[in-house]
C-alpha cells in the first residue's frame, strides 16, 4: 500500500458503521424537527396532512425546549420544578400527537418511543456501572 494513503488512513478518526460525530452535528431546532417528523412519516406510515401537522408541532416542540441544565447544581426545589415542566411539556406533546395520529399509529408511536425509552436507560445503566469499576 501507497505509504501517503496509509498516513491518511490512519489519521482519520475511526468510526464504525452507524456512528456519527454529534460535536459535528448540531442541527438547528427545525432541522431536527424536520429529520425526526420525517423519520416518524416513514415508520409511521403518514399522509401528506399528518406530515405536515406533525411537522409543525415538531418544529414548536423543538423550537421551546430550553438548553440541557446541570442537574446536580440545582436545588431539590429547582429539580422538582423543571421535572413538573418537562412532564407537563410531554403530556402536551402526546395529546397534540394523538389528535394527528390515527389509534394504530399512536400505539406504534408508543411502542416505539417505550423502547427507546429502555434503550436509553440501559446505556445510562452501562455507564454508571462502568464507572464504579
């Protein structure tokens, strides 16, 4: 092998299939709306007009979350305050998504964010154990 194109190579940053750099990908709220309604009209099966009122209350959503906060800073009062602010945020979130979604998608849409759900609680739990080792 081309010793310039090995140097080259090896220097790149290795990725696996599937990963991506998110330093690198810092969409802008309506562009995450975008690639996330869209994502939902594919495994959803939309039409036209839930797309597009998904669309929007996606861009809505997206566009009022505030930035992450260091919980850990917060009091027990502060917590508590945005815990009842995100679950409400979420329960408007579902109703307003129930109105676009027929019943069969909406129990897709259920099944779908549940496992994601474990997904993400079990990579948190594989890195708190990793880091009591």
């Amino acid at each position: 092998m081309n010793k310039r194109i090995l140097i080259i190579l090896l220097s790149l940053p290795m990725l696996s299939l599937g990963q991506t750099e998110k330093k690198d990908q810092k969409f802008t709220p309506e562009q995450r709306a975008i690639i996330k309604s869209k994502e939902l009209a594919l495994k959803l099966d939309l039409n036209e007009s839930q797309e597009t009122k998904l669309l929007d209350l996606m861009k809505t959503t997206w566009s009022s979350k505030p930035k992450r906060i260091k919980h850990e800073n917060l009091s027990r009062d502060e917590r508590y305050v945005l815990s009842i602010e995100y679950l409400n945020s979420q329960k408007e979130f579902q109703k307003e998504l129930k109105k676009i979604l027929t019943e069969d998608q909406f129990e897709s849409w259920l099944q779908m964010s549940k496992k994601q759900m474990r997904k993400h609680r079990m990579k948190r739990f594989q890195k708190k154990w990793k880091e009591t080792d």
